[in-house]
C-alpha cells in the first residue's frame, strides 16, 4: 500500500498490533494505490535494469532517460516524452514506489531507489514462482538446517544477549523470510491452478471432442504436483513443529517470553501450509471429479454437440416459442376383493393352575429297616445267589414297590455279602416282571 503525500511523517503500524488499531491506522493516513500501465511499466524496468546491473539506486538523469524508453515502447508518438518521464517520476514518489536516497533536497539531482512496496508489486507481475517438488523439497531442507541450527543455539544460550542473536533473531528474520519464500511460491501455483482451470475451460469451449486427451492431461499433471507436494509437507511440517516444540520448551525453562513467542508464530505460520496443502489436494480433487464426470456424462456423449445446441437454440427461442413439459395423469388401479367381515377369535387361554402345592406330612417308613432284615433272613436261610436272596424279599413286598426294591435289595448285598460274578453274567427272572443279572454268593464270603 502507499500512503497520500505527507504521510511519511506519521506514524507506521507496527506489524503484530491489534488489526482493529492498523486498520485504524490504515484509515487515518487515507492510504491509496492508484498506478496505471504507464508507470507499471516503469517500474518493471527499473526492477530488471536493477537486476541486471546489480544496483541499489539509479540517478535523476538515468531514470529519465529509461522513462523516455518505456514511452517510447508503450505509448508510442506520445508527445513531450521527457515531461511524462518528469511527472511520472513524482506520482510514483507520491504513491510511495520511488523514494530519493541522497539527501541533497533541491541543491542537485536527485537519486532513487525502489522502495520495498514497488519491488513486490513488479515480482507480482513479473515473478512466476510457482511452488514446485524440487523448490519445495530445497526450502524446506534449508529450513530444518536452520531450525536446527536454532535449536543448538537455545541448547547453549547462557544469556539474554545469546537468546536474541541465536533464537529471537534467526527465527523472526532467517527462517521467516523461508516461510515466506514458500508462501509466495504456493501463492504461485494457486495461480498457476486458476490458468489450468481456465485453460481447461478454454480447450472445452473451443474444440469440444478434441480436447478431451487435452484437458485429461492437465488435470493429471496437476494432480501429480499437488500429491507430490502434499506428500513432502506432511512429511516435513511434523519435523518443523517437533523442532519448535523443542526450541519452546527451553525457551520456557530459561524464562525467555519472547523465544516462546518467536516459536509458535513460525508454528502457527507451519501449521498454515500445511493446511493450505490439504485444502489445495481436497479442493483440486472435487474439480478433478467434476471435469471427469462433464467429460464423461456430456462431451463422449454428445461429440458433435447436437443435443446441446438444440438445448441452447429452445432456451434461447423460449419468449418467442415457449414449450412446456406435459404429463398424462393415469388413475392408479384398483383392484376389487371379496369384502368379508372381521371375525375377532378369541385368544387360546387355559385355566390358571396352581404350580406349587403345599406340603403334605408323611410319616417316615422303616422300608430301608425292614429289607435289610429280610436280606439278611434270606442270607443265613442259605441263599447263595442274588436272585435268591431277591426272590425271597419280594416275596414280603407289595407289587408295586418291587422294582425300587431289587435295586436296594442288590445294594444291601453288596455291602453285607461278597458276591461274584462271571464274565458273562446271565440274566434271571426274580417277579413277573423284573429280571437281574445273576450274582453268586459264596459261603466265605458272608459278612457277620
């Protein structure tokens, strides 16, 4: 920005005040730019006759002489050359882009330099940085050497003196003007993606088959460089952001504030690419997907562009011969069914029963008792097999309990005789309806 003239002797914002106090600031000094091509022009040449001759400032009669050569080339026949290049010469001192260095006043010629304004306006024009995998990949190793560097610095700072020239000072002005360097450049290729998009445009408006392999091929290369270099800033900004941390975090055990702050703006300025790199890869994809599917859904099909000039010549005749979109409503079909009235089946109920009975006394039986007494009876009559000994027990059982019964009868022998059996052990009847296996019941092995 330049200022109206006279307001050199304000007052300059401080860059990192309050916004609301520069705009303030910005709206007091009544802050205007207004060149035209003429003095654009002049200033381009300037710049490049400064680069290459390697100089800082250039004489009254020599930036004459250039404006004279500018008007000779941009407005060509123009009269009184000399007196344009006198009055430019004074508009671009009052627009801030020109700035007399020797301080002699009105005693002699006067002699100029660029002013920092005038040099970006001329590399915005002039300058087609555009960020590429190899800058990218050369600003970003020389910016992990220096954070290194820095990080070394803070490790042996014994002083506020050694703080300043090792940390506050590289950070705000070696590495800053890195960041900014790649700012630039991505400002660049921003660029440089908006005349991609317009090229593509261009190529589909003016041959629309033809342009396919076209437009195909610049969305790839594109698309290449932006995943390229998406690829080295997530992989380089962990880095940077590690490196600041550490640096930070000495800062903040020796005390030194301003250290600290120095690190989390280089952070924030970090952070601020590396989101911008995401960003320019989600937004380039969604234009990727749109071109593909234009090129698919309208150009392949309509090569010769039939149905879309047809399209553009209705809606142009439209106020002329309007047409209309008309729908032949069909009723919908009804089909007809018997109509039988609702009969409500009552549900499948059974009546409640009640689970749990009460308790019933029941005198305790000497069954166990009395069978012992009859197994006994039986063994010392002499029966020497189980069916035996059975069959005599049954004998003084009720019917109904027999089968209960041969299974305590068979443990009462087992416990108080010895009784053998063969490998084979036959099966024998002992009631109607009860059967055993035959155990034999020796002599000796009768237990008292």
């Amino acid at each position: 920005m330049s200022g109206a003239p006279g307001s050199n002797e304000r007052s300059s914002p401080q860059v990192g005040s309050d916004p609301n106090t520069l705009i303030a600031s910005l709206a007091r000094d009544s802050v205007t730019l207004d060149l035209g091509t003429y003095h654009l022009c002049c200033l381009a040449g300037l710049h490049l006759r400064a680069n290459r001759a390697t100089i800082a400032s250039f004489g009254d009669e020599e930036i004459v002489d250039l404006f004279e050569q500018v008007c000779d080339i941009v407005e060509p026949g123009a009269d009184n050359p000399r007196k344009r290049a006198t009055h430019a010469i004074q508009r671009l001192r009052d627009q801030r882009m020109l700035v007399r260095v020797d301080g002699a006043g009105v005693a002699r010629a006067g002699e100029y330099a660029m002013t920092r304004l005038a040099a970006a306006v001329v590399e915005s024009y002039l300058n087609d940085e555009v960020l590429t995998r190899e800058s990218l990949t050369l600003l970003t190793r020389t910016l992990l050497a220096h954070l290194a560097e820095v990080k070394a610095a803070a490790a042996r700072a014994d002083s506020r003196q050694a703080w300043t020239d090792g940390v506050i000072g590289p950070l705000n002005v070696t590495i800053g003007e890195l960041i900014h360097g790649i700012d630039r450049r991505r400002r660049g290729l921003d660029a440089s993606q908006e005349q991609v998009q317009a090229e593509i445009a261009g190529l589909i408006k003016a041959d629309w088959f033809r342009a396919v392999d076209e437009a195909q091929s610049l969305l790839d290369v594109t698309t290449a460089t932006l995943h390229e270099l998406n690829e080295v800033l997530l992989r380089d900004t962990h880095h940077f952001v590690a490196l600041l941390q550490e640096v930070q975090d000495l800062a903040e055990a020796a005390g030194m504030r301003e250290a600290q702050e120095a690190c989390q703006q280089v952070i924030e300025h970090v952070d601020g690419i590396a989101n911008w790199g995401d960003a320019r890869q989600r937004t380039w994809s969604a234009y990727y997907q749109y071109v593909h599917r234009y090129l698919r859904d309208v150009v392949r099909l309509d090569p010769d562009r039939a149905l879309s000039q047809r399209l553009r010549d209705q809606l142009a005749a439209w106020t002329r011969h309007p047409f209309h979109l008309r729908l032949a409503r069909s009723p919908s079909l009804r089909l007809l069914r018997d109509v039988s009235a609702r009969v409500d089946r009552p549900a499948v109920t059974r009546e409640r029963a009640e689970r749990e009975h009460p308790p019933v006394d029941v005198a305790i039986g000497s069954d166990e008792v009395d069978l012992e007494a009859l197994v006994r009876r039986a063994l010392g009559d002499g029966a020497s097999t189980l069916a035996e000994v059975t069959s005599a027990v049954l004998a003084h059982v009720p019917v109904d309990q027999h089968f209960r019964s041969t299974g305590r009868v068979a443990a009462l022998v087992a416990r108080l005789a010895r009784p053998s059996g063969e490998r084979e052990r036959p099966w024998v009847a002992v009631a109607d309806a009860i059967e055993i296996e035959q155990w034999a019941i020796p002599a000796q092995g009768r237990r008292a």
